[in-house]
C-alpha cells in the first residue's frame, strides 16, 4: 500500500495501520476518493484512488501533493467554494455540489462529501473526500442518500497509542460487540467494504433531506 501514498508524504508512526489499510481498499473504489493531512500547511493531497484519475484526468504524480481546489476554475461556485472552506476549517462532515475542470478543460458537476477524522486525542489530522460526478440525468437526491450512508461508515475517530490532555473536537468511531478484539485494519477493511456494497446498490430506503449547497452532520 506503501506506493499508493504520495512518494514524498510521510505518514505519520501512529497512523500507519489506518492510513495503509484504507488506500489498500479506497485504490479501487467505484467512486473518487482523496485523503488530506489537515496537520499539513496546504492540506495536501497524498492520496487519490483510481476513480479520481479517471474522472478527472490527473495521476497520481499530477494530483498528490497538492491541494483539492486546483480542480477550480471560473465556472465554480463561490458558495460552494466557501461551503467547503468552512467545513476544512470547523472539521465537520458536509456535502457540496460543485463545478471543477478536468486536466483537459473540461466542466463537469462533482457531489462531494467530506469527512473529517480526528485521532483519539481530539486532533484534527485527516480529511476524507469522497466524490461522484453528477450530471442533469443524475438523481441528485438518490445520490445524497448514498453518500450519507457511505460517510456515517467511514471512520471519524482513530484510537492512538498514547493519550495526551489535548482538547478538541471528538467524533467517536462506535464499536459493536461484534467489533470487540478486531484490529483497526480489520475494522477499516470492514468498513470499507460496506461502504462498497452500499455505493454499488441500485436503489437506496429512507435518507434526509439536504440542501443544494451543503448539510452538515
């Protein structure tokens, strides 16, 4: 999973088994999926999966290690810009319908959701975006309702080694019985695939109602 990773990101001792499990099942994930480190001035990306270089036309080596609003243009948003801004800078999960430029120069409408994952001290170090391109044939509010199942299975909270007295926002990852004396790999992997089964179904029960820029969760 090493090789997926940004060649010149570090990741951090304590966020290995997380940060390798992860892009080991998001590399083929049927939708775009990128990783930031938020601890980093830039917000880089050291990770995108394959989906993303498919939509979008950048690489690997085009898109990691920078940050996410090169795929900005004339044609976006500002509330949308805006939205997405205020979501890095409060580390709360939102959902946001945008306008980005493939490498070529091409427009296409992007449904992005984000999610924060904080560490077991309360500190804010990475932020997960998962991305689908929508266009005028798209059911938009079928497609809200699969992203909100699949950022409530992405992990907002990862236990580290050693708790400090740092304060900061918590978004605890439950466990169920089920889950008690499983590894983090073995959770992550688990709950990726849930998140594959759910962003592969056809049809979609029940959901909320969001707004056209964004909902905070």
């Amino acid at each position: 999973s090493k090789e997926l990773v940004w060649h010149k990101y570090k990741v951090p001792a304590d966020m290995e088994g997380f940060v390798y499990s992860f892009v080991a099942v998001a590399e083929t994930f049927p939708a775009c999926i990128v990783i930031s480190d938020m601890s980093i001035p830039g917000n880089p990306m050291f990770f995108i999966n394959q989906e993303f270089s498919k939509i979008t036309g950048y690489s690997k080596s085009d898109a990691q290690g920078r940050n996410c609003r090169f795929l900005q243009g004339p044609k976006t948003e500002p509330a949308s810009v805006a939205v997405i801004q205020d979501t890095l800078r409060r580390g709360v999960d939102c959902y946001v319908r945008i306008t980005n430029y493939r490498k070529n120069g091409e427009t296409f409408q992007n449904l992005l959701s984000m999610r924060p994952v904080h560490d077991s001290n309360g500190v804010y170090r990475f932020c997960i975006g998962v991305q689908f391109e929508v266009d005028s044939g798209t059911d938009l509010k079928k497609r809200l309702k699969k992203l909100g199942l699949l950022l409530q299975l992405l992990p907002s909270e990862i236990e580290v080694m050693h708790k400090n007295d740092k304060v900061g926002p918590k978004h605890l990852k439950k466990k169920t019985a089920a889950d008690v004396g499983k590894n983090e790999d073995q959770l992550i992997a688990q709950a990726m695939t849930k998140v594959a089964d759910v962003a592969d179904a056809s049809d979609m029960q029940g959901g909320a109602r969001f707004a056209d820029h964004h909902q905070t969760m």
